[in-house]
C-alpha cells in the first residue's frame, strides 16, 4: 500500500497491481474500498492498476470535513493522485459510483485522459436515469430460485432512506446484481459490509446538484475515446439506460457484456478482459 497528500492535507492510499502502462481505477459502492475490484478480471497482466481507497475508505484517512467526500469534491483527490504519479495523461477506468466521479473528473480535466472506461456506470452525476427498463430485467430472471428473496429485499432497499436502513436487505438482493449466484459471487457480495464506509455512502451525493448542461456540454466536447461496459442483466445501470446514455460522448464504444451483471469482470473476466484491453491497445 502506497500513500500521499490530498489538497486539504487529507492522507489517502493507493495500491498498485499487475504491470504495464498505467490505468487508474476508481471504486464505486459509494463507499466501498478498492478492495473488491480485485485485479478486474486479470486485467492486471496487461496493465498497471492503480486502485486509490476514496477518502474515508480502505487504508484512506477519513477527512475532518465530510463534505470532502461529495462526488463532485472528490475529483480533486483524483488530481492529486495524478500529480503525486507524475502522469501526464493517463488512461481513466470507472465502476458504479465511480463512473460518475470519473465522469466528473472527464468534464474537469478533459486534456488529461487518453481514454475514459466507464464499467456500469452510475449516471447520477450528470442527471441521466440509471434504471431505465429496470422491472424487466427483474422480472426475466423470475426462474431463479433466490428471486422472490431479492424482489422483496430490493423493494426494502428501494423504499430505504439512507445506505444505513438499507443494509439489512443488501445481501438478500445482491443476486440481482450478479450474473451468476455461485460461491464467487457470495463471497464477493459478503465482503461487502466489511469494505464499506457507511458515512461515505451517505455522503457521496449528498447536496450534490449537477450542472447538467455545462457537463453535457464538456462530455460532448472530449477528445479521448469512451468505452462504455454493462452488463446485459445489471439493474443500475441497465443496458437500456447505458445505451440511452452514450449520447453523452462524440467517441463512444458501447459493449453490453452478454450474462453479465454489476460486476462483469466476475461473470465472465476473459470478455471484460478482452473489451477493455481492446479499446486500452488502441490509444496512449
């Protein structure tokens, strides 16, 4: 584990993995550690993961101000990152929540990123629905034998108010964000309590009122290619709210992982594997 200095003073770690040029990835939860990315499918042996704990997570500090840990303040963390590698431009990857904030950090600091990978995607932060066609994807996984135990765990955690009522429910409804319900996927969604930072959940969007236009305006204007990854079974974001989305970008690949859900690189590591390192060979 590796460490440096935030803008505010604000200690945040960072762990590098595999070997290659260097792809920065950024977690989602909101508030889950790096931790459950794991080496994204083994696409450590073609690149250099850098996977940074977001403030208040993981190995990182949790900073005086929890303010700080709103999505859109977190983009100066992800410079600061930048400035402690000493990277020019680099190669930018995004899961869930951490889709928005790199998103964010895209529409900021457009000239930095020779390419933005955006895997399932949160799409919070630039006002765009995530659960288009939600219910039906739901409703054609009604032959699985945890179904009924989902359905009703995701109705509590729809009906929740905070991260914090709805964590009770999180581990009933985790086989709706898998493609497979198999000892990797359990183990994986068990982890999760221990990983997660319940005030930084809380505080990830938190007052954040997003500039819709202005950012629309900067993601259409990016020079960089965009590979945009979900999975065909994901609810948030389903394939139909991605799709719907990637009119955001000028230079968008769109891969819809067949079978996959929130995390495609656990259902099936050789296809993400090879989507993103296909797109990632291209450009630098």
């Amino acid at each position: 584990m590796d460490f440096f200095t935030s803008y505010d003073g604000t200690t945040l770690a960072f762990r590098t993995l595999g070997g290659g040029p260097p792809l920065l990835c950024l977690p989602g939860g909101p508030g889950r550690a790096a931790e459950y990315l794991g080496d994204l499918g083994g696409l450590s042996a073609h690149r250099t993961l850098i996977l940074p704990d977001t403030r208040g997570t993981g190995a990182s500090a949790t900073p005086a101000d929890l303010a700080t840990c709103r999505v859109d303040r977190l983009v100066a963390d992800v410079e600061a990152l930048r400035r402690h590698l000493g990277l020019d431009h680099f190669d930018l990857l995004g899961h869930s929540a951490g889709g928005s904030l790199a998103m964010l950090y895209a529409a900021a600091h457009p000239d930095r990123l020779d390419s933005l990978t955006l895997v399932a995607p949160s799409f919070a932060a630039v006002g765009l629905p995530s659960d288009t066609g939600v219910d039906e994807v739901i409703a054609a996984r009604a032959a699985e034998p945890w179904h009924a135990e989902a359905v009703t765990a995701h109705q509590h955690m729809r009906a929740a108010n905070t991260f914090a009522e709805a964590a009770p429910y999180r581990f009933a409804f985790e086989p709706l964000m898998y493609g497979r319900w198999d000892d990797a996927a359990r183990a994986h969604a068990a982890a999760d309590p221990t990983q997660r930072a319940l005030p930084v959940s809380e505080h990830y969007y938190k007052d954040y009122t997003p500039d819709t236009k202005e950012l629309r305006r900067r993601l259409g204007a990016l020079p960089c290619p965009v590979l945009l990854v979900v999975g065909e079974v994901d609810l948030w974001p389903t394939s139909k709210s991605a799709a719907d989305a990637a009119s955001l970008f000028p230079k968008v690949t769109l891969a819809i992982q067949s079978g996959a859900g929130h995390y495609p690189w656990l259902d099936d590591p050789q296809a993400f594997t090879a989507t993103v390192e296909g797109l990632l060979s291209t450009v630098g």
